[in-house]
C-alpha cells in the first residue's frame, strides 16, 4: 500500500479525527473500476499531534508507529497516538 502524510495546522486531534472518520466513511463507498474489473479501496490512518520539543523524525515515528496500529487493527481503521 501506498503511505502519504496529510498535514492540517491549527487543528486540534480529536476535529483530525473526525476529518479521518469522514473520508474512510466517504471512500468506503466508492467503486472504482479498470477495465472489467471493479474493486474497493481501504484506509488505514495514523494521526497524531505536534508536541512542542517535536522534531521531524519524532512526529514520523510517532505517526508511522499509529499507522502501523491501525494496518493490525483492520480495514479502514484509525489510530490516534498523541
């Protein structure tokens, strides 16, 4: 699966949260097709917030290691470290 980072600044984790929920809830229902074929896609989110003594690496650790919580949790799941 492919990994991307969304970054949303001046919001706090719990309205990220419900941004995450919307879209997984949203995209859940899209089908997409190629050629004859057609097939549904599924998320798995890590969020997390930016700490005052944060460096880059810290939130990418922090992020990836709830990334990966939720890829164990099941499709289109969430996971919050903060």
């Amino acid at each position: 699966g492919d990994e991307f980072v969304v970054l949303m600044p001046e919001t706090d984790i719990n309205s990220a949260k419900k941004v995450a929920e919307k879209f997984v809830q949203k995209m859940s229902k899209v089908v997409f097709r190629k050629k004859d074929e057609e097939f549904k896609v599924t998320f798995s989110i890590g969020l997390t917030s930016v700490r005052k003594d944060d460096t880059f690496e810290s939130i990418m650790e922090r992020v990836d290691s709830a990334l990966y919580s939720s890829k164990r949790s099941g499709k289109n799941s969430i996971t919050v470290f903060d």
